[in-house]
C-alpha cells in the first residue's frame, strides 16, 4: 500500500462491458499527487469509459475506483475535481451565455444550494479568466469564440472552484494547432506552478508527451504505464501499429 | 372590495405573461420546450377527470385545476424518467404522453353530463371565466413559482448548459431535474383557464424564440422572453376586449408577429448593433 498513498485517483482491477463486448479489461492505475498524466490509446480503447467510471457517471463491473481515497460512490468532494470534458458532447453551442455567466458555473457546487455569487467569488473568476488568457472576452458570447477560446473557457470553468485534480477528456479535439501548443503550455504551468495533478486524455500520444511527466496507454487494458522519459517510440508502435493494420484490414474487406 | 371578472382576468394574464416565459426560457435552452406541448394535454386529462368527479360524486367539488396539477406532475416526472432512459429518442416520450392525455380526457369527457361544454374553455382558454378562486390558485402558483426558480437559478441554468460538468461540480442533477419538473407542472396548470391547452405552448416557446434573437446572456434571455410575453398578453387582452376577439388566440396573434419581427431586426445588423450597444 505504500506506494499508493499518494494517489489521488486509484483505479483497481476495472473491468466494464457493454452488452457482451469488453471495454475494459482489469485496468490497474494509480494517479499520483502533483503527477501529469497523459492517458492515450486509439479510438475505442475505452478512455472515455475510463473517465465515466472515474467521475461516477457509469460504474464497472469488477473492480473499484477511489478518489482521494473515498469510494467514487460515496464521495462528496467535487470541487476538489475539475473536469473537462470532450466540448462537442455536451455543451448546447446555442446556449446564450457570456463567458463569465460559464465560467462561473464552475463554482456553483462549492457555493451551494440557496446562496449566491460574492465578491470573492467575483474576483475569483476574473483572476481564472486572467490565467487562461481571456478576460478580454468577459461579456463575449460563448457561441461567437473559436474551439481554441471556448476550450480555454471551459478549462477556466474547470479551474475556477481551484480543484487539486484536472481531468481532461480530449481536449485538443476541434482546436486549431497553435491553440494546441498554448494549451499544453497552460497545463505544464498549472502542473508545475500551480501543482494541479492533471490526468490529460487524448488520442494524439506524440503532441503530449514533450509535457507530460507520466504516460499510460490503454486499449482495453493497460499497456504501459511508467515515467514520460521511459516511455519508448516501440510502445507505442506495438499499440497503435497494430490497431492500424487492423482498420486497413477491415476497409479492405480481407484483401490485404 | 370585489373585483370585476375583467379585473381578475387581466390580473391573471398578467401574472401568467410573466411565469410562462420565464420557466419557458429554460425549457427553450434545455431543447426540451416541446414538453409543454404534452404536459398541457396531460394536465387536460387531469381537468376532465377532475369536472367528472364534481359532477358525478355527491359532496366532491374539486377546482379542476388542482386535478390538472396533480397529472401535470406525474406526466412532467413521466417525461424526465423517459428522457433520461431512453437518452437517444428523448422526443418520443412527447407525442406518446401526448395523444394518452388526449385519448383518455376525450372518454372522460364522453361521459361526463354535461358533455363537452366545460372541456372547450380549457381547449382555448376563457378569461372571462377566471373565478376568485381561481385567481388565488394562479398568483399562489406563481408565488411558489418565483420562489422555486430564484433559489435554484443557478443550478438550473449549469444542469441546463451542460448537465456532465455540473454533476462533476457537485450538483445533485436529478434533484434539480426534479425540481424543474414540479416547476413546468405549475406553470402548465396554472396557465389552463387563461390561454388554454391549446394555446399554453405558444406562451412558452414564442416569448423566448424572439428573446433568442438578442440575448447575448442567460440574463439577458429571461429578461427579453418576460418582456415579450408580458407586451402580447397587454396588448393582447386589451384588443380582445375591444373588438370582442378570442383572448388567448389574440396573446398568440401578437406572440408570433413579436417573433417574425425579432427575426427581422436580427438580420439586419445595423440595428441589431445599436440595440446591443
């Protein structure tokens, strides 16, 4: 168990199916304090289930998943987790809200039920705006910014309740490549600076991992788990290359 | 002092020009405003059983508009549990409520004594049939209303936006759902005798398709949707009382022509820019 005090996020023997198809298989991985975490793996590879179960929105068959060392069905600490999540799956784009009005749904939990925003919290929000680069864009709709800006809006709204943990579920998906590389330097910052562990999954492994400390790859089980300066060019090859092959093999009807 | 049946009217329409569009924006944001559609029909059913109990129990005299309540509820909670499950063909719980709320308040009625008579004021609503009694079941209603939406505004508005983060925010997602379903329920209900099953939708949706046209914020959104309702139900009573015009088709008349000018005024951006400086 020593090794595992310091995790914050623990994921123990996780399996998961839907219907008679295996998600996930066994998965087995802790997330330690002041860690940056990237999770890869193809599209499939049950990443986004991973990130259900760890948030509580799905439960697994086998195995248990704490955080901060609580059973994710009993926990209460939310603001203690920020979360973002793949932008195009929930957010309602014509949805009239300023960037301020979204942002400040991040803190709504930690106020509670039957009181308000207050100064503090006013400040709050305008020094997360500040941090993410787009305070300017305060009273702007979030309808009207690009994938770069609304994303970095959502990060704020995630920011905000200041979480110990950041839980990002694809969040270069839809944004331009310069937006990307700011990105990955706002999560470096907030790993380092501000020592936010941060568990970043995304299906682009060569982008991120120049910024992450910790790589885990994952395609239904886990296949390496391990320091970023560890982490080898075959691995990944052995990962992807052999899922590659297979979608050739399937557009090719056998023919290959 | 006793008020005049055009006095209670008035005040009710009001009142209800205010609520509709406010608990509408929501609906509206939620991409769910077509309930409103099927819970009105059910809160029909609620109303017919509710005159066939006045009039075939001996000693049982039930406002129908507390029966209308009681199945707006149970359809509104119906419609949350199939949205929920059925989470790809969230629009099929709509006409299936609908047309049972239908089906069934027709037979009621069939058997009713008095025949269909009743049923008409609530297929369009009757201003001019607003009782004391029901006067005072509206303004409570809208009361309990503005309470409910004011407390929890601000978890209504991040579970509307987006339900995932506001869960992981701490949010009980299905406290709040189920708190916006006793509130659509009420203002379903309380809006019968005034606009009618028929004509409730439009007070619910239109108000807030033209405040969409210019709302930059969720603030902004209510306060447009309540201005517009409040000007067509104005407007709206005051020309059905001169030119002895059907009330709740007026308010609607007025609801669409406010949403075929916001679309205009929308387009045309000069004027769009100087009404946002």
């Amino acid at each position: 168990m020593s090794t595992q005090e310091n995790g914050v996020i623990q994921i123990e023997n996780v399996s998961f199916r839907y219907g008679t198809q295996n998600v996930l298989e066994k998965v087995n991985l802790t997330i330690e304090q002041g860690s940056f975490l990237g999770l890869a793996g193809p599209n499939g590879s049950g990443k986004s289930t991973l990130i259900k179960i760890i948030l509580g929105f799905e439960t697994p068959d086998m195995g248990r998943v704490t955080l901060f060392h609580v059973p994710v069905s009993k926990f209460k600490n939310w603001e203690k987790i920020g979360y973002v999540s793949q932008k195009a799956n929930s957010f309602n784009t014509g949805f009239p809200a300023t960037v301020y009005e979204v942002v400040s749904m991040g803190l709504y939990g930690k106020i509670g039920l039957f009181r308000f925003l207050n100064k503090k919290h006013k400040k709050k929000i305008d020094e997360t705006l500040q941090l993410v680069g787009m305070r300017e864009f305060k009273h702007r709709s979030i309808g009207e910014l690009s994938g770069g800006q609304q994303q970095r809006v959502f990060i704020a709204r995630a920011l905000v309740s200041e979480p110990e943990v950041l839980i990002l579920d694809e969040p270069t998906v839809g944004v331009d490549t310069q937006s990307v590389q700011q990105f990955y330097h706002l999560m470096s910052h907030l790993n380092r600076e501000k020592k936010i562990t941060l568990l970043l999954v995304t299906h682009d492994i060569g982008a991120m991992t120049k910024y992450v400390t910790h790589v885990a790859c994952l395609n239904k089980r886990l296949h390496f788990h391990g320091s970023s300066h560890d982490f080898e060019e075959s691995e990944l090859s052995s990962l992807y290359g052999h899922d590659v092959t297979m979608i050739t093999h399937e557009h090719d009807h056998g023919g290959a | 002092m006793e008020w005049t049946f055009i006095e209670r009217g008035f005040t009710a329409a009001l009142i209800i020009g205010l609520i509709a569009p406010l608990v509408g924006a929501v609906l509206a944001v939620r991409r769910s405003s077509i309930i409103s559609e099927s819970l009105s029909h059910v809160t029909l059913t609620g109303i017919s059983a509710g005159v066939l109990l006045s009039q075939t129990v001996n000693m049982v005299s039930i406002n129908p508009l507390y029966t209308g309540f009681v199945f707006a509820l149970a359809g509104s909670l119906i419609i949350e549990k199939l949205r929920q499950t059925y989470s790809h063909f969230q629009e099929l719980a709509s006409p299936i409520i609908l047309s049972a709320g239908v089906g069934v308040s027709a037979v009621l009625m069939s058997i009713s004594p008095s025949g269909y008579g009743e049923w008409y004021d609530y297929l369009f609503g009757s201003i001019v049939s607003v009782t004391k009694e029901d006067l005072i079941f509206i303004s409570v209603t809208a009361g309990v209303i503005l309470l409910i939406f004011s407390l929890y505004s601000k978890e209504i508005k991040s579970v509307s936006f987006d339900q995932e983060f506001a869960r992981v925010s701490g949010i009980s997602t299905s406290h709040i759902n189920f708190i916006f379903s006793l509130l659509v329920a009420l203002v379903i209900s309380m809006s019968m005798k005034v606009v009618g099953v028929l004509l409730v939708g439009a007070l619910i949706s239109l108000p807030v398709a033209s405040a969409m046209q210019f709302a930059k914020s969720f603030k902004q959104l209510l306060g447009w949707s309540v201005l517009f309702g409040e000007f067509a139900v104005l407007i709206g009573v005051y020309t059905s009382y001169h030119f002895n015009i059907a009330t709740g088709g007026m308010i609607v008349v007025i609801l669409a022509v406010i949403m075929l000018a916001a679309v205009v005024l929308r387009k045309n951006s000069m004027l769009y820019r100087l009404l946002n400086r």
